[in-house]
C-alpha cells in the first residue's frame, strides 16, 4: 500500500540564515526517505551546504532547537504530543509516496 506523506523544510525560529547557509540534517540510515528526500532535493536544486547525519529523531530535533540547522521531516511530526514551539515548518509544496507495510 503507498501513502501520501506531506513533508516540508523544519528549523528553529531563531534560525534567521537562509536554507542554503543553515547545517542540514540527515538521518544515518541509508534507506530513511527524508533522507532521500534531502539528498534528492539538493541534486534537484544544486543546493550545496554543510550536512550533519544523526542517529535518533531526538538528536535532530535537538539541533533543529538549538542550532542554526533545518532537516526535511514529515508534517505529521508537527501533530504528536510533543511540543515543537521552538519550530517552524517552511512548506516544500512536496510530497513524499512511502510504502506502509
């Protein structure tokens, strides 16, 4: 079955640096699709910027927080019970197809 998954561009609030000039992060694993996506998003664009890979949702969304970064991550991030007041989601007008076992 194949579902479709809004993503967008996440960062902090405080983070005033253009995407291009922000650290970009990724997932470690290969297969993640944001990751995927990411990469995609920068051989389609050209963008050229510092990436950092993480191991754990956690870990990014703690230097999406505290640090000058942004990361492509699912919409439905944003309707959990965490608080993500210090975030702000810049749309991507993207959508990614991922396969629900």
């Amino acid at each position: 079955k194949i579902k479709e998954e809004p993503i967008s561009w996440i960062k902090s609030k405080q983070n005033k640096q253009a995407l291009q000039a922000s650290t970009i992060v990724i997932n470690r694993d290969l297969e993640c699709p944001y990751r995927q996506a990411t990469l995609a998003f920068f051989e389609q664009t050209g963008l050229r910027t510092r990436c950092i890979e993480v191991d754990t949702l956690d870990v990014m969304i703690d230097m999406l927080e505290n640090h000058e970064a942004a990361a492509i991550l699912p919409d439905s991030t944003f309707n959990q019970t965490r608080s993500f007041k210090k975030l702000k989601i810049i749309p991507l007008i993207l959508s990614l197809f991922i396969t629900i076992s």
